[in-house]
C-alpha cells in the first residue's frame, strides 16, 4: 500500500469515528422564541428557516446548545460560506441561534 493510499484511508477513518461520535453534536431544531428574545433577535425566525434549510446538508443539524454563546458567531460564519449563505444570512442563522440559546 502506497502512502497516499495510507493517507486516505487515516482520512476515512477519522470521518467515521466523528460521525460515529455524533460530532457534530445533533439535536431537533429548536422553536423560534418568544417574549424577550424575541424582541433582542427580531429576525430570528428568517434565520430559523435558513438553519433548517441549509444546516443539514452535510451534517445533522447541530445541537444550539453544544456550544457557547462566544463560538457560535465563528461557527456560523464558517458553515454560512459552505453553505453558499451571504453575510445578511448567516446574521440571521446565528440570531436564531443566540435567541434558542438563551431560552435555557
């Protein structure tokens, strides 16, 4: 076996342990809040419909509470390029995940 098809086969084997690991963390997508939360991501339900449309295209949809408040707004902004999502977008995809957080 060559090197390269060494290097493939390390690649594959560390997609399905990820994958098998649930990673990234999955989870239903959350309901757009209401009342204060609301009112702070007023565009939080355009960014719930996006998250649904466009965030499981390579993976389940990711568990808004697996991360904190500080990295999703990194997250989103890498998954929106993936995503093929504009900047107005992928503001509104992480609002929605901001509001969902802060139910809880």
């Amino acid at each position: 076996m060559t090197s390269s098809n060494l290097t493939g086969l390390s690649v594959l084997a560390l997609a399905a342990v990820l994958v098998g690991c649930g990673y990234p963390k999955s989870a239903p997508v959350p309901a757009v809040p209401g009342g204060e939360a609301s009112s702070n991501w007023p565009d939080a339900a355009e960014g719930r419909t996006l998250f649904v449309a466009n965030c499981n295209k390579c993976h389940a949809h990711p568990d808004v509470h697996s991360e904190s408040d500080a990295e999703w707004p990194s997250i989103v902004q890498r998954m929106a390029k993936k995503a093929d999502l504009d900047a107005a977008q992928g503001e509104k995809v992480l609002h929605f995940v901001l509001a969902a957080r802060s139910q809880h």
